[in-house]
C-alpha cells in the first residue's frame, strides 16, 4: 500500500505540493494526489465550476512524478444533473494523464442529496460512470462507508471509501476491501491540516495504464487473450457494463474475452456454500487464503455481510 492526499482550491494558490513528499519521522510521504477538478455547486447544481487550483495542482504533481487522480464535487438530485456534471467533469479533465481513477463524489447533505432513495442514488452513479467510461476514464465513486453500504447498490466501479475513526491524523483501522482509503482530514504537513489517503489497491496504477485509461494509450502494450481472461477473473477489469465499457474502450473484443473467462471458471472454479455462523475471516483460514481475496474476488463491499446459503468464490 502507498499514502497519498487529496486537495482542492481550500489549500490555495501558493501551496507547494513538494511538502507532501518529504520525509519525516513517523509520517509516510505521498505517493500520489487526487485533485478536485471540478464541482457543481448548491441551488444550482447543473452549473458546474472548475477548480481554481486544479491546473496549478496538477502541473506541480507531474513535475514531482507523482501519481495523479481526480474527482468531481457531484451535488445532483437526478439522472439528467448527473449527466450534465459527468459532462463538466470529462471536459475540465480533457488531455490529461492519470494514473489513478476519475471520481464521482457523493455526499451532499446540503440539498438533500445523501436523504435520496437507494435506487436514486444509485442510478446517478451510474449515470455518472458510465458516461465518463464511455469517454475512456476509469471511473469510480467517493463517499461514507455509510453511504457506499446503504445507497450505492453497485459494484461495476472501484471505490474510495472516506472513513476517518477518531480523526487523529493516523490510519487507525485497514478497510482493504476499498481500494482506496481516506483515513483522516488532519494529517498534519508544514502547518496545512490535509486529507490523506492510503491505496490499497496498488494494482490499479498498472491496470489503467496497461488498459489504455485515463489519457494513456494502449497501442503497442496489448495483452493476450489469457492475460485478460485471468485479470478478469481477479477483478481488475470491473463486472457487467463495466466490464463491457473497459475492455471496449481499451480496444478488446469484450466477447470473446467474456467467453474466454467462463470458460476457464467452469473448468477452474472453486466455490463455497456459507453456512449458519460462518465468517468470511473463517472460511479464509480453512481454505488457506486471506478474508481481503475472498472480499475481492467475490466483489464483497462489506466482508462483515455474508448469509448461509450464499455461494463464494474460493478459487
């Protein structure tokens, strides 16, 4: 895992991101900066505004070799506001690289966003996702581990779940069954207090690249037919549209690599069958594999929620 933050305009024009990456006793230095391009803003939320510092920020990452991601403040209310931010989002990132996701963040509570309808909510997201996937982004969605639990009823997009404990400044507690962890918003860097960040997931600085996502090209760095089959299989490449929209827009017969993948897990497959008071952490230990592979593998947004009679992906 590697540790990084994410900012904004709030930071300012004279911040120097060069702080991030210094060393210090007990503090880990960044690896990477998730940049907040763009948001909509509240009684208003078609209107979208770009981030004064975006530019400024992003220029000063790729000067240092840092690692960039973006994310977009979405406050919309419907499908139509999601795809018009999603719109905003897509041309203030336009020409860029980034070797993190693009995201969509939601957690407005100001206009009511956070108190809509599960299916609301998640129905934007994927309105939100799809069109930047359709634009040849990795996309995923930012919020609460609340949020992401009990109101986005989707696993087709990686996630990056904000959950800061007693907001001491420290990673208190792991959630590798997220990607992507903001721990605190009080990490304490040079008289700045910051959000920071720890990736998980550090595969998926190379699944983008080599996809073709985010501003890179996939030409000339194609991968076979096996290699997609078993990177599909570990999850890297999404579920179902997802799945569809990555492997498309990095220029792969979705098909044939969907029929390449069932094949090999009819032949390949291991499952399991949860019984009454089984647990996930359990079940890895008679199986020798950890409890974070069987969340990832069976795409598990809560290791905590499993039910007898559910079939698990061991193998």
């Amino acid at each position: 895992m590697i540790f990084g933050y994410d900012l904004s305009s709030y930071q300012g024009a004279d911040f120097d991101l060069s702080i991030l990456t210094k060393d210090r006793p007990g503090v880990q230095p960044g690896k990477f900066v998730i940049l907040r391009a763009g948001y909509a803003g509240w009684g208003n939320p078609i209107k979208s505004y770009k981030d004064t510092q975006f530019e400024n920020y992003y220029a000063q990452a790729k000067k240092l070799g840092l690692a960039v991601g973006a994310y977009f403040y979405a406050p919309c209310l419907n499908n139509e506001q999601a795809l018009a931010q999603a719109k905003a989002f897509a041309s203030f990132i336009k020409g860029k690289k980034f070797e993190l996701p693009v995201y969509m963040d939601v957690e407005d509570s100001n206009n009511g966003q956070v108190n809509l309808p599960a299916e609301t909510i998640t129905s934007m997201v994927k309105t939100f996702c799809d069109y930047m996937e359709s634009q040849g982004y990795f996309a995923g969605v930012y919020s609460t581990q609340n949020i992401l639990e009990t109101k986005i009823k989707t696993n087709a997009y990686t996630k990056w779940v904000a959950s800061w404990g007693t907001n001491s400044g420290n990673l208190e507690f792991t959630l590798p069954q997220y990607p992507l962890h903001q721990f605190t918003s009080r990490s304490y860097v040079d008289g700045y207090y910051l959000d920071k960040d720890v990736l998980y997931d550090v595969d998926l600085l190379k699944t983008i690249k080599d996809g073709g996502f985010n501003g890179f090209k996939s030409e000339g760095n194609k991968k076979t037919l096996e290699q997609l089959i078993d990177e599909v299989i570990k999850g890297q490449w999404g579920d179902g549209q997802d799945r569809y929209n990555r492997l498309t827009a990095a220029g792969y017969d979705y098909q044939k690599v969907q029929a390449g993948v069932n094949q090999k897990l009819a032949s390949t497959q291991k499952t399991y069958i949860v019984k009454s008071g089984d647990t996930l952490s359990g079940i890895a230990q008679k199986f020798n594999t950890t409890y974070s592979h069987l969340a990832k593998l069976n795409h598990l947004s809560n290791p905590n929620l499993i039910y007898p009679g559910q079939k698990l992906i061991i193998k």
